[in-house]
C-alpha cells in the first residue's frame, strides 16, 4: 500500500511539472520566444517519458510483488548520487570559468539554470549506467 501511495505521489508531481512546463511554454510562444517555447516543450517531453518510466516500472513490480526499492536499486541509486555529485562539482568550476569569456549567459539565474539542468542530466545518465551494470551483473551470474 506505501508503494501505491509512492507511485500515485509521482504521477501527480509529474503532472504538476508538466503542467507548468506547458504553461511556461505557450506564455513563451505568446510572447514570440521560440527558444523558450520550444525549451519548454522539450523539458515537458523529459518529464512526461521519465514519469512513464518510473510509474510503469514501479507498478510492473508491485503487480509481480516485488518492493519498488530494494538492496540493488539502492546501491546503485547511492552510486549514481555521489558519482553524479563529484562531476556536478567540476561542472560548475568549468561553467565559471567559461562563463567570463567563452560562454555569455543573460545572468547569473540562466548559469544557474542550466547548471542545475547538466547535474540532472549526469544524474540520469550515471543512474541509467549503473542500473544496466548491476542488471548485467545479475545476468551474468
């Protein structure tokens, strides 16, 4: 029952986001910004396969009765965070440095922006690696 509360908490907190990526979105393409508009629908198609990954694998598992979160999702959760983190450090040393002559950002909360979405990104990136490594471990045995 806690896992079914689990799964319908991040169906509605992805539908929140979506939400408001399709708003932040038209209120773009109202005001002629393309870049933004299309930003937005980009980060709203992120989300919507990201919650249907989620939410499919999570009720896949509790259908076959298995807990969403068990000892091998943990650890590669936990190795995906901290490996996710250490990159994300240089990563914003590297955005600093590029940003007085390489990179012109707007200001300060555009760096922010997409800083936050890069460690995102290396986060799903790291997790997705290290999902599919303990999968081929466990297959491998």
């Amino acid at each position: 029952m806690k896992d079914q509360i689990r799964l319908i908490v991040i169906a509605i907190i992805s539908l929140v986001v979506l939400t408001t990526g399709v708003l932040f979105s038209v209120k773009a393409f109202m005001n002629n910004n393309i870049g933004g508009g299309v930003l937005g629908v980009i980060v709203a198609l992120i989300i919507i396969m990201f919650a249907y990954f989620v939410y499919k694998r999570g009720n896949k598992d509790l259908k076959n009765g298995f807990p969403i979160h068990d000892e091998r999702s943990k650890r590669g959760l936990e190795k995906a965070s901290s490996k996710a983190f250490y990159v994300s450090l240089y990563l914003l040393i590297l955005v600093g440095f590029l940003s007085d002559e390489v990179i012109n950002f707007r200001d300060i909360s555009q760096a922010t922006s997409i800083s936050v979405g890069l460690m995102a990104l290396l986060f799903g990136g790291f997790w997705l690696h290290y999902n599919k490594k303990e999968m081929w471990n466990e297959n491998k045995n």
